[in-house]
C-alpha cells in the first residue's frame, strides 16, 4: 500500500492551525493537497515520437545504405531497376520496423511515472499546478465567502510545487511579497519532510495578513471546513 501524502498526526496539525488561524479573522483559509496535478500524458507520446523519427538517423550511422548495382558489370537496365527497387523496399521496411521498435520502447520506458515526471518539462508542470489550483479554488467555493477573503494554499506532490491563491477581496490589499513568503515557508517545510509545519507556518503568515484586514467579528461564520482535502489521482 502506497505511504499517504499526509500522515493522520499531520492533517490534523493543519486542521488546528487553520482553526487557531481563523479565529483572528473573517477571512477563509482552505488547504488541498495532490500527489499530481496531471497525467501529462502528451510527455511519452511526444518523447517516443522524436526517438521514432530518429530511426533512419540511426540505420545511417550503423552503416545501412542502399546501393544500386554497377551498370559496367553486364547488368541490363530492367535488373538494375528491379534490384535497386527491391533493396529500396527493404530498407523501407527496416527503417519502419526500426521506428516501430523505437516508438514502443520509448513509449514503455517514458511511461514509468518517475520518468514520465523527470522528462516533463517544468513549465508545463507549473502551468498544470496552476490550473488545477484555480480549478480548486473555483471547485470549493473560496470565490463565494461572504467578503471575498478566501485564501486556497494548494500543494502538488509529485511536482514538488505548491500555489496561494487569494481572493479580490484581499489580494489587491495586499503586496505579492507576502505571500511569497507564505510561500516560502510552507516548501521549506515540505522540503524538510516536515508537512505539517509548512503549513502552519504558511497558515500563520496568510492569517496575520487577513487579520489585519479583516479581524474578527461578533458574527464570524465558519464559512468553509477548516479540512485538509486530499484530491484522487487523476
């Protein structure tokens, strides 16, 4: 059985900071975290078609050549075509076998998940971690709180990235810097195997930033679950 992302001692470290945090504001802060924010499929189709395109390259550098047969050597001009087209033929079909053999292998190789994730290039995985992230913040209703002060802090696992994402009704309050340094400590914690206390710590920082915007209220409805959500693989 596959270890958890989070152990049980760490989620609910991080549902008690999330509740320790919003009792200093009215502002929202919800936790999701994923093993992976996309399949990236596209990665071994397209690694599997470049090393397949590569093997005529390869039959050249193996010293496989076609010849035509020497004319001076009593060979008429119908056995000159008929030859030269058969070895023609042969060396088509090797190179296609060659491209298929390629194809597959690349296919098989790129598709074991460590490998697939090390070949994808890291700006396709930031741009998959944002999106789904958005995707989140949209999903779990952090658009809809009462004052537009909902905070997601997503992390995604397997990409070793994490996104804040601050509603309208504080991030034009507030200098992008803060949370970055939000940002900061949470992969620092994760970085040191020490989850729990990433979060806190990014909690901690999101909420004093909150608080100082929006402090609590005799009225202050607990507007989303103070729960860690653990997405399903995709």
């Amino acid at each position: 059985m596959d270890k958890p992302l989070l152990s049980p001692s760490d989620l609910s470290a991080i549902q008690d900071a999330v509740r320790e945090a919003e009792t200093r504001t009215t502002g929202e802060i919800y936790c999701v975290v994923a093993e992976e924010s996309s399949g990236y499929r596209e990665t071994p189709l397209a690694w599997a078609a470049g090393v397949a395109l590569l093997g005529p390259a390869l039959l050249l550098l193996a010293g496989v050549h076609v010849e035509a047969p020497d004319l001076l050597g009593g060979w008429t001009a119908a056995q000159v075509s008929s030859v030269a087209e058969a070895a023609a033929r042969r060396a088509l079909i090797g190179a296609v076998l060659l491209q298929g053999v390629l194809f597959a292998l690349t296919l098989a190789i790129t598709s074991i998940p460590a490998v697939r994730r090390a070949l994808t290039p890291r700006g396709l995985k930031r741009d998959r971690v944002r999106r789904r992230a958005q995707e989140q913040f949209v999903a779990k209703n952090l658009h809809a709180t009462r004052e537009r002060t909902g905070v997601l802090i997503y992390v995604s696992f397997a990409e070793h990235m994490a996104e804040l994402i601050a509603d309208e009704g504080i991030a034009s309050h507030v200098d992008p810097q803060v949370w970055e340094r939000a940002m900061a400590a949470l992969t620092e914690g994760l970085k040191r195997r020490e989850p729990a206390a990433g979060f806190a710590s990014a909690i901690g920082l999101c909420a004093d930033v909150l608080a100082e915007r929006f402090p609590p209220r005799a009225d202050n409805p607990n507007e989303l679950p103070d729960a860690v959500v653990i997405l399903p693989n995709l």
